[in-house]
C-alpha cells in the first residue's frame, strides 16, 4: 500500500482569518447500503470561514454553509431520491449550516464542537481535525490544510425515511460518518 507525501508544515503560525479552497476541499458522508457496503457521496456546492487563533484557540471559529442540492454519489437516481422530501427535501430545507460553538487544540489536533443545522434542526455535533499541513502557494497565497470525521444519527436531524430487508437489517445505516479534506486560504 502507498502513502502520500509527507504534508508541508512551513508556517510557524497559522494565526488568521481564511476562507475554504471550495476546489481543494471535500465536505463528505458514508453511510451503509443494505447493510452491506459503503455509500459514498459529497458536496459541489458550500463556502465556509475560519479565524484561526493558534496561541488562544478558544478565539478561533468557524462557519460553513452547505447547498443540500449540490449532493454527489456517483448515481443519478440515488442523487434525486436523497434530494427528494424523503431525504434532504431540498425545496424546502436548500441550505445546511455549521457555527462553532468551542474550538480547542493538542499540538496537530484540533476539536470543533458547534451547531449543525439539516432541516432546521439544530444538533451540537463534535469534529476531531488533524492539521495536516500549511504552505504558501505558487501563487502567493498561505495555505493550511486539515482532515476531520464525526459519525451522526441522521434520524436526530429528520432524516428518517428506511426500507426494511427481508433478510433483516435496514437499506440505510442510521449512523452516518460526515468526512472533511479541508484546505483553506488566508484572506490578504
């Protein structure tokens, strides 16, 4: 098995206020099919903020902003059932949010507790990140780089349409793993 390059860490501190690469970041989910396999999706569609404070990260926030229509899984049908009033009921629920509420970190890591907000429905969710890299550009920009995974009970946000297996089990796992390849822009 191959691994990646080793990250760049070439700043010091990474202090400022930034803004998400929406064409280097992934904002993801997994989720079980027929109990069986690993459904992949993401979003095209989100733009996000952060002000990273990394002597005092208790100073530090984040807001993210997501189009619940921009949903990708690779499957056009399966993008328009997730789409319809059985899932993300995007006509009337077309933006999901994120607003840290506590922003704490150990060396590289970094937990982001906040609201979520799917369907109008506010949850505190918690987001272990691993800062995995800071650089500036070719082009002049500072660039820091972080990936982080929390698991949600969709059910917790309205998301409760299933079907039942004859052989047991459920089409869709409740528990869902939301996953973030963050890349992020220092604003000038």
């Amino acid at each position: 098995m191959s691994t990646f390059d080793t990250p760049t860490t070439a700043l010091a501190d990474i202090t400022g206020d930034y803004a998400l690469d929406v064409s280097h970041t992934r904002l993801g989910f997994v989720a079980r099919h027929a109990m069986v396999t690993k459904v992949r999706g993401n979003f095209d569609k989100f733009e996000g903020k952060a002000h990273i404070d990394a002597a005092n990260p208790a100073n530090s926030s984040v807001e993210v902003s997501i189009d619940a229509s921009s949903v990708q899984t690779g499957n056009a049908d399966r993008d328009g059932h997730i789409r319809s009033g059985d899932f993300f009921d995007v006509e009337n629920y077309p933006t999901w949010t994120f607003k840290s509420t506590n922003v704490s970190r150990d060396g590289d890591d970094w937990t982001i507790t906040g609201d979520l907000t799917i369907k109008d429905v506010t949850k505190p969710v918690t987001i272990e990140f691993e800062q995995t890299g800071s650089a500036q550009d070719p082009f002049g920009n500072v660039r820091v780089g972080f990936e982080g995974e929390t698991t949600v009970n969709r059910k917790d946000f309205g998301l409760t349409w299933n079907a039942a297996l004859e052989t047991g089990g459920v089409l869709v796992s409740e528990k869902i793993k939301l996953e973030f390849d963050i890349s992020a822009i220092k604003n000038a």
